[in-house]
C-alpha cells in the first residue's frame, strides 16, 4: 500500500490521544478523571436544542448553500457589528465544520509551498501540522512563563523573512490562556502589516475572558486591513456546542470566495440541522454565557490556589479560555523525563488525564483544563500535586 510522502510530517493529536487512552481506561471499568480534552463540561442550552429539534421535524434535511444558510452568514455579520463594531456582509463569511475545518480551508487557500507562517509557542497542537499539510513551513517564536507566554513585537521582527506570509495569533490561548491587551496587539500588528503579512486571529474563546481583562479583538484591524487580516470563530467553546461541528471564517469576500469553492470541492455544506442550532445561539437568549464563564473562573483561581503552593511548579495566571499550563519540568530526572512520559506516569498512577506540553512546542509543561466541576478539579490537581511533590523530592535527592 502506498501513503503519500505529505502523511510522513504529520502527527495525531496528542490531546486525542490522552482523552482516547482514557476513555479505553473507562471501558476496563476503571474510574478516571480526564483534564485533558478542551470541551465545556456545560450542556448545549436548551433553546438551542429545541430549534435543531424544530428543523428536523420541519425536515430541513436537504443540501443548502455551501458557505452556509444566509440566515445564518448574517447572524455571524450581527454577532460581530454587535460584539466589535465590525460592519460585515454575508459575503465575508463561511461557515465549516468546526474552527479546525475553518483553519484548513483558509491555510489552503492562502499558502503556497514554501510559504512560512509565524506561529507563537504555545501553540494550538493542530497549528503548524495543517500548515504542513499545505505544503507551509511553520515557523515558531517562543515566549516562557517569565513572558506570561506571550510573544512581543520583537520576536515576530526578527522571524521575519522574504518567504514570511502569515502570522497566528490565538487569543485567548490554548494551551495558556493568555489573552493579549489591545497595546499589546497594537505593537505586535504594526510590525505585522507593516510587513506586509497577513494575519490570521484565532478567536474561539473571545466570550471566556476573565474580568477585569478584555476581550481585544482583531476585528478593528480587519475593517481597517480587510486583505490582510481574518478571523476564525464558532460556537464550540463559548456556547458549549463542541460536538456540533460549527465553526467560520470571516475573511475579504474574494478569499471567501475561494474558501468556498475548496469547501465546495471537499466537503460542500455543513449539517444543515447544526446551522439552524447555530442560528438560535447567534440570535437567542446568551446569559448562559456569563455563568458559564463565572464558573470557569471561579475554578481557575481554585486551581491556581493549588498550584501556587508547589515549590517545584510555575502557572502564570491565565486570562481566558479554561486550561492551565504548567511548567512542572523540576519533576523530571529520575523516574519521568519529558511531559509525555509524565502524563502517561500521572495517568496510570492516578487515573488522571492530562495532556503533555510537547503537543503545544513546550515540554517543560503540562496541560490540565479546568473544564470540570470544582469538587472533581480541587480533587484531581491535589492528588497530582502529591505525585508530583515526590518525583521532585526524587529529582532533589540525586542532585
């Protein structure tokens, strides 16, 4: 059998992986606690429920549009007039299945082989893969926890390169949380356009962001520099709709067009029953959205309380999203020696999954979402703080 050279580069998920091994621990009948997969534990609310049940029995079952119901392209145009001042047409939009088909289709539209793509570090695991798959070259620039894992102006200066055509920027972040001030932006656009770049800003979580930070949307950016800058969004984090499969691409209507025809040639509409749910999240009641997002933050600080008391762990304060990553490398040495094998050591010891840092470009960390209740959290990260307590007294004693 024959597997085309293009496969070689690329690597399956690593948070699929974990969440897989642990739901085949589940099987054995074993009792496991998974930190590891990025899902709200909320449900879907039920208004939204209800109008998928509505489109079914009204059988809207059939082909539609390939970029999506105009209902719904005009609701994502409200949304973002609402949210960000940003005037859009149903033309600037399409909607795929789920923000990672949304990543796709815009890297193969825009990339060319060769091309490279700025990709700060921490980054979303599927990130420099699907630049791969397109024939990109990802290139990283890394920013630690003494940075609050955030990359400066300076960094992207110096990446740049005559083959530079893109850069990514997600915030706020998986794995970190980081969310980028509006200054903070600012500085980092300047150098980005003036460069002649275009940009691509990962939006999924812009509705989790933890007071008093901001949400700081490139959505000004776009209606300034509509060839250059677009975003990526959907109702999957936010409205607690993962398994959905919704997500879109706001772009420049001629690379939605093209977007368009890609989509149309590989998958052509997403479920017509999800674009009527995603129509009544867009256009109904959101008040779930601020409890949803209470209750992460309130388990952010409970973990972080943990957290802080370890001597051999550093966690900067996420603003945003619902994981933390933890930079527990002190731990490595004697009986585990990269993030990998500690996660397999914290998931066979404890039952606990959680996802090694080398999936995001670092493997000093790990990342645990707090996606959980509180008594299931608080529980979890203290039993793995044990754990983790006596691989550094281990690590200590041969030192």
């Amino acid at each position: 059998m024959q597997i085309s050279e293009r496969m070689s580069s690329i690597k399956p998920s690593l948070t699929l992986a974990m969440n897989a091994k642990a739901l085949e621990l589940k099987e054995q009948g074993v009792m496991v606690t998974s930190l590891a997969v990025g899902e709200p534990d909320f449900p879907t609310p039920k208004h939204i429920c209800e109008a998928a049940k509505a489109a079914i029995d009204a059988n809207f079952c059939r082909y539609t549009a390939v970029p999506g119901i105009i209902e719904l392209r005009k609701a994502i145009c409200g949304y973002y007039c609402n949210q960000y001042d940003l005037d859009l047409e149903a033309g600037n939009v399409l909607c795929s299945a789920g923000g990672k088909h949304a990543l796709f289709n815009y890297l193969m539209t825009v990339l060319n082989p060769g091309d490279e793509v700025i990709i700060p570090a921490p980054y979303w695991v599927s990130y420099p893969d699907m630049v791969r798959l397109v024939g990109g070259e990802p290139v990283f620039i890394t920013a630690g926890t003494e940075e609050n894992f955030k990359i400066t102006p300076e960094k992207v200066r110096a990446a740049l390169t005559p083959r530079t055509k893109l850069l990514i920027m997600n915030s706020p972040s998986n794995p970190t949380g980081a969310v980028y001030s509006e200054s903070e932006l600012a500085a980092i656009m300047e150098v980005a356009l003036g460069a002649g770049i275009m940009v691509l800003a990962d939006e999924i979580y812009d509705q989790l962001v933890f007071e008093p930070a901001e949400m700081a949307s490139m959505s000004a950016y776009m209606a300034k520099y509509p060839e250059q800058v677009s975003i990526l969004g959907g109702v999957s984090k936010s409205f607690a709709m993962t398994g959905w499969r919704m997500g879109w691409l706001v772009a420049h209507p001629e690379l939605i067009k093209k977007a368009t025809t890609l989509q149309g040639q590989s998958t052509s509409n997403i479920c017509s029953i999800t674009q009527k749910a995603a129509l009544a999240a867009l256009t109904g009641p959101r008040d779930f959205i601020a409890d949803m997002r209470r209750a992460f933050q309130r388990r952010r600080d409970l973990a972080l309380k943990i957290i802080d008391s370890w001597p051999f762990a550093v966690c900067p304060k996420p603003d945003g999203a619902f994981y933390l990553f933890v930079d527990v490398h002190q731990c490595y040495g004697v009986k585990v020696f990269n993030s990998t094998e500690l996660c397999k050591y914290l998931l066979e010891k404890l039952h606990v999954a959680m996802t090694p840092g080398v999936a995001f470009g670092d493997d000093k960390c790990i990342r645990l979402s707090y996606a959980v209740s509180d008594e299931v959290l608080q529980d979890a990260v203290s039993r793995v703080g044990e754990v983790l307590a006596e691989l550094a007294d281990e690590v200590s004693c041969r030192q």
